[in-house]
C-alpha cells in the first residue's frame, strides 16, 4: 500500500486526493503551509493557505494568484481525502495540513514553534499517525528560555547603548521575527505607548501587513524617511541580515549591532557573524519542543525534514520509534533561512 504522502521532484504528493504540500516545483493543487520563500513559490495553478496569511502570499508571489482562503479547522475534501489547516505557532498564518483517506491520519508540520507569540495563532497539538516534521533545531544543545526575558535583554542591551549615544541596530529575519520582535517589545511594562522603532525598508511591507491584521506593535517608521541629520543616537533600528556590512549602515556614525536567531545559542556563531551581541530568539521549535509534540501527537511514523534530521531520526530510533528522513528542499541552515527569507520583498 502507498503512503498517503508521497516524496517526488515536485514535492510532497498525495495522489489519492491530487494534491502537493509545499511544493518546489509547478504543481496544479498546492497546500501551502505559511509564506517564508521555501515552502511559499510561484509558479502553482492555484493555491490553498490559511486566511490570515493570504496577504503574505499575495505580497510575495503576485496580487494574480489563484488562491482559496482556508479556517483553521475547517474540513476541506479532495475527492476522498480530507483536509484542515491547524495552527503551527511559526508566522502568521502559519500551519499545519492535517490529511485523512481510510481512517489514516497524516500531518504535515511546516515550521513550528511551541513558545507563546502575540503575533500568531498558538501550535495545536494534532493527533496523527504520521508526522512530518521540520529539524531545523534538532539537537540537545538547542533551549529556548523565555520570550520575555530575551524582550527584557533586547530592551537592557538598547538602554545601555542609548546611554552611551550610540544606535541599536538588531538583525532579525523580515518575516516573523520581525514583527514578533516588535510585538514582544510593547508588551513590556517599562515600553513607553510613544516608543518608535526604525525599520530597514526590507521589513516595512511586512510589518504592515501584520499590523493591518491588528497584530499589536510598537510603532515604527522607516529609516528612509528620517531627516538626513538623524544620527539614530538612542534609537532601536531593525534590519535584515543582507544589510550587515552594507553601505545602508553608514547611516549609523556610532552604533552595536545585535542578532535575533535561535542561531546564536551557539557562542561561535555571533563571533564568526561579527555581532556584537546575539540573543537567542528562535520562530522554530527547540529540542525539547520537537519532542514533546512528536510525544504528543501520538504518531507511530515520524518523518524528518529539513534540518538536523540524521539526529532526530537516531533519537527516535534509539526509542523504538520508527523514524526516517525526507530530503525535501527547504531550508536547512542559517545561511539557506537567510538568503530565503530576504528574497520575496
């Protein structure tokens, strides 16, 4: 008997209902689980994705997409095969398909995280008995602390450099982390209603499509529109990591530069960055997470994509588990996650 979903070059098929899940390549029926570049691409005859995140789609791949808004929850058919979208706590509109043909229930993660987010719909545990599940954070050494203390130190590290007269200028991918960023920012109780923070261009189309789906923010305004004897002394300024070292950041006399990213929870990667500090903020699902929701949801097969799947599937393994990997073509590293996240703005 075939698997309800199947690797192929295009990507991930379910023939029973004809269908693709992310796909990579041209496909007539994509489900598309959110809008970071790797799994959103052009080129589909029509799409379906949840209803919050359509304006990132359309912002990315074109207003001329065919595409149909889905519920979290809402029961969709594909001749016999059932689907519905459930939160995966990673972007807004971010989720996970869940398929179901023959009393088989498959889920298909995208990216996730299991750490709270006040700019997206929480992860929902989706009871299966096959889970695809990203591996981007897939080892021991990667704990998230809390989101709110990583906010506090944010906040700490600008207060510091305000003192000093010099600029904060903190690299965060522009799609999620961006606008989580602002998000957890304003919920501090020492933030000031008035506090404005300076975007790099690459982040302003995207931060307003989240603000116009009421996700709460501080308020930002673009560093292109500041007057040119601006110093930026005191000030937050965010940016993609493509500007690191680019001549935009001569706008910046005297400034530190920080980087969000569940990266920087290993030492050695702020060092060969060059950031001056780096705070362990990640929009993916750490190691204890990824076990507990694989424990969670009940699954008797686990299928690892993108990441650090060869320790994931020994892990599992070891626990009698039936685990193996999928080469699919998201991404995989720091350097893919970064080049990926500019490219659609």
């Amino acid at each position: 008997m075939a698997d309800l979903i199947e690797l192929t070059e295009r990507g991930l098929y379910c023939a029973a209902g004809d269908f693709h899940i992310d796909p990579w390549r041209a496909v007539p029926r994509a489900l598309i689980t959110h809008g970071h570049a790797d799994h959103a691409r052009a080129g589909h005859d029509h799409y379906w994705a949840e209803r919050s995140g359509l304006p990132i789609l359309y912002k990315r791949l074109g207003p001329r997409i065919e595409i149909t808004a889905v519920e979290y929850g809402e029961s969709l058919r594909f001749g016999p095969v059932r689907v519905s979208f459930h939160p995966a706590g990673h972007v807004l509109g971010s989720a996970q398909i869940r398929v179901e043909h023959d009393g088989e229930v498959w889920v298909a993660s995208g990216d996730y995280k299991r750490d709270p987010d006040p700019t997206c719909a929480p992860f929902e545990v989706v009871p299966c008995d096959t889970f695809i599940t990203e591996a981007t954070f897939a080892l021991p050494v990667y704990r998230w602390s809390d989101t709110r203390e990583v906010a506090a130190d944010i906040r700490a590290w600008w207060q510091s450099n305000a003192a000093a007269g010099r600029a904060s200028v903190l690299f965060c991918y522009s799609l999620g982390k961006a606008q989580r960023l602002l998000g957890e920012l304003a919920r501090l109780p020492d933030m000031a209603a008035d506090t404005t923070a300076y975007l790099h261009g690459a982040l302003v189309p995207l931060t307003q499509l989240y603000r116009d789906a009421g996700v709460h923010m501080l308020a930002t305004e673009p560093v292109s529109t500041c007057d040119k004897q601006h110093d930026f002394a005191g000030d937050l300024i965010m940016a993609p990591p493509a500007a690191a070292g680019s001549r935009w950041m001569r706008r910046f006399p005297r400034h530190e530069t920080g980087f969000a990213s569940g990266w920087m929870r290993i030492r050695g990667n702020r060092r060969r960055r060059g950031y001056d500090r780096g705070f362990v903020l990640s929009d993916h699902v750490d190691w204890p997470g990824l076990i507990r929701t694989i424990e969670e949801t009940g699954a008797r097969r686990i299928l690892a994509t993108h990441g650090r799947t060869d320790v994931l599937v020994a892990y599992l393994r070891q626990r009698g588990l039936y685990a193996a990997p999928l080469a699919t073509e998201y991404a995989d590293s720091a350097e893919a996650e970064a080049d990926i996240d500019e490219s659609g703005v």
